[in-house]
C-alpha cells in the first residue's frame, strides 16, 4: 500500500506483493465463517454478529447496557425524528450515550455535533510520510504519544529509510477550500525506532520541533488503547489517511468491519493505495486498528485486476489496483507485541510514554458511565500555533493560524475507584476471593480490589450512571410490561431440545442449557439494570423481596447512587489514613464498606457462598431489591422455615436466628430463583450448613409449590433472558420442580 514514485524499488514492490498475497490468504479463508456473519447481521443485527462478551464490553465502552439495547431492538424506529426511540425519550434524555449507540445499532443516522470536533482534534495528528532518494515513497503516519509516530514497516522498513524520511501535518484543504501551508518534521530514528514485520508496524520518534520553530505537541497525538471493547463486527469505522500521497482525507462511517482475526480486522472501505500507516477510528475517535494491506481483486485464474477490470502487472502503479477489502492490524495486539521489545535507556522511557497516554482499564465486565464526548480521544492543546510549512526537509515556507478546540473528555468508568492521590495500587484482594471455582468444567472470574489511578485520572461518575439508569426506566414506561404472546414463543423454542427427560437427565440437560445460553454476562450493577427495568412489578413499582414494602424506581437509583458515593467517599478517607495499606487490609476495608453500605438489592445466594465472583455475581435471574435493612438482616444465613414462630427475632423483613432465616414475604421466588442457581452453577454451594444444605431442598419446594409463579417473575425470565440470553426453567415449567434429581448439584 505504498504509492511508488521512483523506479528502481523492485525488493519494496516484491515484499508488498507477498504481504498482500498473506491478506488475501486471510481473508480468503474466512469466507465461510464472513458469509454467516452476514446473514447474523441482516438477520439479527450489529449486536449479534459478534462474540457476546465482545459486545458487552463494546456497549460498556459507550456507557449503556444490555437493557436499553434491547429495548431499542424492540422498539420501532421513527423517520419523523430520526430517533429509533421516537417520543419514548425526552429531548434531555437523548445524549451521547444513546445517539452513539443508535449509531452503532444502524438506526440512526443523525451525529452529535461533539463528533465533527473530537474528528479534527484526531485527524491534526495524522501527517503524510515521506521517504527520500532511492526508492522514495509516501505513506501515512500518525502521533501516539507526544514524541513518538506510528507507521507500517513497508513503509519504514529499517532506521535508513527512517532517517531519510520526514512527515507533514496540516496538508490539506482549509475551510476556504484553499491549501493549508503544510508543516514538516523530521524522523528521529536514532532515538526511537522499533519495527515488527509480522504485525506490519514501526515506531519511530519524531524531532521536536520543525525547521521553522513550530512545535510538534501543537498537532496532538491519539492515545494507543489495549483495552477491549473498541470495535466489534459490523460496527461502522473511519480512517483519516493520505491516499497515493495526496492531501489528507477522510472515509467517513462507509467501512464496515466484516471480520475480527487474532491480530487483523478486515474492513470493507474506499482506502486507496498509498493509505498505509493510516489510522482506523470508531465513532468515538479511539484507534481501533493501523490500515497496512489490501485484499484485492482477481479474475477466475487468480490473477490481480484493475480498476477497470483489466488484468494489473507491477508496471501500471499500485493505485491501479482493485480492492474488495481491507485489512488493518488490532491496536491492542501492537501494544502487546511492542511491550515485549527489548529497549533500554531514553527509548524505554519513550516507550513508557506512549503506554502512559493510554486511559486507565475499568474492572472486566463492569459498565462505564455514559460519556459526554469520546470516551478516549486526541490529545491536543488548547490552542494551536501558527503552523508553518519545513525547511530543506519539504515544500515552500508560508504560515496559517487555527485554534483547536478543548479535547473531549475521558470516559468515567463504574467498578474502578478512581483517587487524586500520589500512588497507584493494584492487588488481588484475598486467596480466596481471587481463587478459582469451578462448576462442571467452568471456571468463574473473581473480582480484584478496585485500582487507584495517579493524580489527573477521572473519578467515577455516579450521576452519569443515575442518568443511564433514569432512561432505561423511561424506555421502560413506554414498552409492553409483558407480552404473554412472545413469552410463550421464546420458552418453546428455548426448551425445544429438552422432551421427556426427568431426573439427573434433566438435571444435566438443563444445566447445559443454562450455561451455553447465558451468552451475555452483565457485571453487578443493580441501579443500572435490576430497578429500571428487570425487577419491576405490574404496577410499575419495586416491591422489597423480603418485606413486600414498595418503592418507585427512581427511589432505588438514587438511593445506590448515594450509598456508592459514600463508599467511594470512605475508600478516599482509607487510602489517605494508609499511605501503604497491605492486600488483607484492603479486604477488610472493601468487606467493611460493603457491609456498613449495602445497596437495596438482595442476592438470594449470599455472595460470600461464591466469594463475590463473576458471572455468580452479577446474574440477574437471583438479584431482587430489598431495602437495605433486610438486606443486613437476612446476612449470609440460608433460608429456613421456624416451626415455632416465637423462637425467633422478628422484623417487617421475616424471622431470623443463627441457624437461618424465614422472609416475611417472596418465598415462593427466591425458591425459585435458589433452585435456578444450583441448576446453573452445581457443586458451587451447600458444602456446609450455613450454605443450604441438600437436606433443606425439601423447604425449597414447599415454597414453590405454596408461592406460585407470578406475572412479575414472568416478566422479569423474560427481561433477564433478553439482557442475558438464559431463563429459569422453574418459572417456565414448575412441574420440574419435583422431576428434576437434585442430588449431583452439591459439593
């Protein structure tokens, strides 16, 4: 994809031919699996194309969830407004969040304003490469940290050609539609320069300041991220690039991703030869992926063709060449791969930089609060300096003068305490809480201490995720609160494969299903996705599973929301008291907070049964709201029914000794849901008597059969089922409450 403009480069022009050659092996043999893709995305849509727990971490990264996504599925668009959500979103409602995750659904076409200026905030750091004397050639590069450039290595192939290169910003056209005079810096190889062929990219530190004076932080960088959760397939990209060496220009949101390899995306575009090195952004202007390689054109033979369909020889120039896709190398992998070059001194340090620029990780699988601009974009000042054109190195002197304006802000992510203190923490909080558990061959993540990031970092944002969990609750009101009909559908077809079995047949068939359906896996989030939606009863109301007290949505929201800013108010108060706090002492601190402010959801399986681990954790099918108070009052204790009800202390909440606890009210779903989770995670709980022993299943049954399924518990296997992908076979078919062998599910 190097533009050729000399002869005599016969070893260039042979190394891109057998580089373009292994792309279109790649794709080739992803034709198969590309063509079920296709038919997923016509059918399903962008959200299904994908891996789940891809997906999930990409609607984390825009700040919304499974709910909103799948209420906006359901709901149908409006071509009077351009809003999918039509009149279901007051016009404050409808910010970033949910217009970037329109965008990424293909449901609406409309763009925030904020994404034009995040776009030339991160195409100032992009500049055409020129390579001098033998062989010269053009490409495009772009800065990653404020010294260093990143590039294909066909396009600076070794520290030479790097030291006979030179890279140009502002070459473009101006508002007027005139030529901008261009500014040009020399390459650096002496002091930075790292290459990996395999993974086509080179790294290479840039002078400073140009012949004329101009500094070179005045055009910005675009921070590298290796977190995941940028792009998924089907997802719409754009890349700023300098094609056959002309001016800078722009495929904006026409190149779709097809395909996601281990170290490649494969993208359908309009890039032309001469975009090597060029930058692919997603709608928030994160670097999702370096454009290297094309996948051209061939006839039935397999020979190369032209634009116009003639057959293409070497002689004519690359850019005569046909395309039909394009193949750019995943961000996250260069990270991984230029983590393990051996650099020492200066350039270690610069290497340091460049991972420095990046946004601090949130906690894997948690959701980040909704943006308010990209969630991680350019880095540029907030004024820029008259640019000029370079010295010897490039064109003819000549100024401009431009002002750019304010970087968007960074994403604030929930599940990541972020603190303005000197020091940065990182621990795994116990052996056993980060131990692993397994369950019929599957082994749960357990959660780690929530980092603490340097001086600058973000803290979280708990009114943003106030603000994402009010418009979750106002799509709620305008959707169906349930639909028998649909219902019905969806349990006949999830238990289609399942006629007949009883007993320990049952039992392992359902525990199969339940594991391979539950594709989604949300992290513990009870304001964002138990309260808006999932647990609301007819009336449109939260009823405490314990004491049956009511409370409206917005009540629960808020009130988590102040309980988690008082956690995070005590972990900042913890951290300044212990400038050094050991791993057992950050355990306590974290197990103290949480039981000193607990959130006003229940799990019916205490947490402390599966040391607070993922997917346990956060799978709705067992989180009920319950006020705080008979949260604490229930504790950890299994459920028991108390022959004499005099024997125990009683509350609005139930009855309780040391021996176990009786609700007041919810027996009949919490058996139901208890029964749900030894199905799904066997041989996980009941090693002891204060984890429910086998013996109390009898207890379990007499509830359900007491407490039958009501429309709320419908309701809310459907809504779990839509945001999870799994349901809860007591509520579908009570019946196999007493068919089902229980006996294998304890340890």
């Amino acid at each position: 994809m190097v533009t050729t403009v000399t002869p005599g480069a016969a070893p260039a022009a042979t190394e891109y031919l057998a580089q373009m050659g292994e792309t279109q092996s790649r794709y080739e043999a992803r034709a198969a699996a590309r063509e079920e893709t296709r038919r997923t995305l016509d059918r399903r849509g962008v959200l299904h194309a994908d891996e789940p727990e891809r997906v999930t971490r990409r609607l984390a990264r825009l700040g919304v969830d499974w709910s909103l996504a799948t209420a906006m599925e359901r709901t149908p668009p409006s071509a009077s407004t351009g809003r999918s959500f039509g009149t279901a979103l007051a016009p404050d409602s409808f910010g970033a969040d949910v217009l970037g995750l329109e965008r990424l659904m293909g449901r609406n076409d409309l763009i925030d304003v904020g994404f034009l200026e995040a776009g030339y905030l991160a195409s100032r750091s992009v500049g055409r490469i020129t390579v001098r004397g033998a062989g010269a050639h053009f490409g495009t590069g772009f800065m990653v940290s404020p010294s260093l450039l990143l590039t294909n290595n066909h396009v600076l192939r070794d520290e030479d050609e790097a030291a006979r290169g030179f890279i140009e910003f502002n070459l473009q056209a101006g508002t007027d539609g005139r030529p901008l005079p261009p500014v040009a810096f020399t390459l650096e190889p002496a002091r930075f320069f790292t290459t990996d062929v395999a993974l086509d990219f080179t790294l290479v530190a840039v002078a400073p300041g140009s012949a004329d004076g101009i500094e070179l932080a005045s055009f910005g960088h675009v921070p590298l991220i290796e977190l995941p959760g940028k792009v998924i397939i089907g997802e719409l990209v754009n890349i700023i690039q300098h094609p056959n060496g002309e001016p800078k220009q722009l495929a904006l949101r026409e190149n779709r991703v097809v395909d996601m390899l281990d170290d490649f995306l494969h993208y359908e575009t309009d890039t032309a030869p001469g975009s090597s090195g060029s930058p692919v952004f997603n709608d928030q202007w994160e670097v999702v992926a370096l454009h290297h390689s094309g996948v051209p054109l061939t006839n039935d033979q397999g020979r190369l063709l032209c634009t116009d369909g003639t057959v293409w020889t070497p002689d004519m120039g690359e850019q005569r060449l046909a395309w039909k896709a394009n193949e750019g190398v995943r961000t996250s992998r260069i990270l991984a791969a230029l983590s393990t070059h051996p650099l020492t001194g200066s350039a270690a340090d610069l290497r340091a930089e460049l991972f420095a620029t990046a946004p601090q990780a949130p906690v894997p699988g948690a959701v980040p609060a909704a943006p308010t601009a990209a969630p991680s974009g350019p880095t540029i000042p907030q004024s820029a300096p008259a640019v000029q054109a370079p010295g010897p190195a490039g064109p003819a002197p000549g100024t401009a003068a431009g002002t750019a304006p304010p970087a968007p802000a960074a994403a604030a992510y929930d599940g990541v305490v972020r603190m303005q203190i000197p020091v940065r923490i990182d621990v795994s909080v116990s052996a056993a809480a980060t131990s692993a558990v397994t369950y019929d061959g599957a082994t749960p993540t357990a959660p780690a201490a929530p980092p603490v990031t340097a001086p600058g970092a973000a803290a979280p944002s708990v009114e943003a995720d106030v603000n994402a969990a009010l418009v979750d609750l106002q799509v709620g009101q305008g959707r169906a609160y349930y639909d028998h009909a649909a219902d019905r559908a969806a349990r006949e077809t999830y238990y289609a494969q399942i006629s007949g079995a009883t007993g320990s047949t049952l039992r392992r068939m359902l525990t199969a299903l339940l594991e391979n359906t539950h594709q989604r896996r949300p992290a513990y989030k009870p304001m964002r996705l138990v309260y808006p939606w999932v647990d609301l009863h007819p009336d449109g109301r939260l009823r405490s599973i314990y004491s049956g007290k009511t409370f409206t949505a917005e009540e629960l929201i808020r009130a988590d929301a102040a309980v988690e800013s008082a956690r995070i108010g005590h972990w900042q108060e913890f951290l300044r008291r212990e400038s050094t706090p050991t791993p057992d002492a950050i355990e306590r601190e974290l197990e103290s907070l949480e039981a000193a402010l607990p959130f006003n959801c229940e799990h019916v399986v205490p947490q402390s049964w599966f040391a607070k681990a993922e997917p346990m954790r956060g799978d709705l099918h067992h989180l009920f709201a319950c006020e705080a108070g008979c949260n604490s009052f229930r504790g950890n204790i299994p459920y028991i029914d108390f022959e004499d009800p005099e024997e125990a202390v009683r509350t609005d909440c139930g009855r309780r000794e040391s021996q176990g606890f009786e609700p007041a009210a919810g027996k009949g779903a919490v058996a139901r849901a208890t029964m749900y989770f030894l199905l799904r995670y066997p041989r996980l709980v009941g090693d002891t008597a204060r984890e429910f022993p086998a013996e109390r299943l009898g207890l379990l049954r007499a509830w359900h059969e007491t407490d039958p399924v009501s429309d709320h518990e419908r309701h809310r296997n459907f809504a779990v089922a839509e945001i999870q992908g799994n349901r809860n076979p007591l509520i579908d078919n009570p019946a196999w409450a007493d068919a089902i062998d229980f006996a294998d599910v304890w340890p």
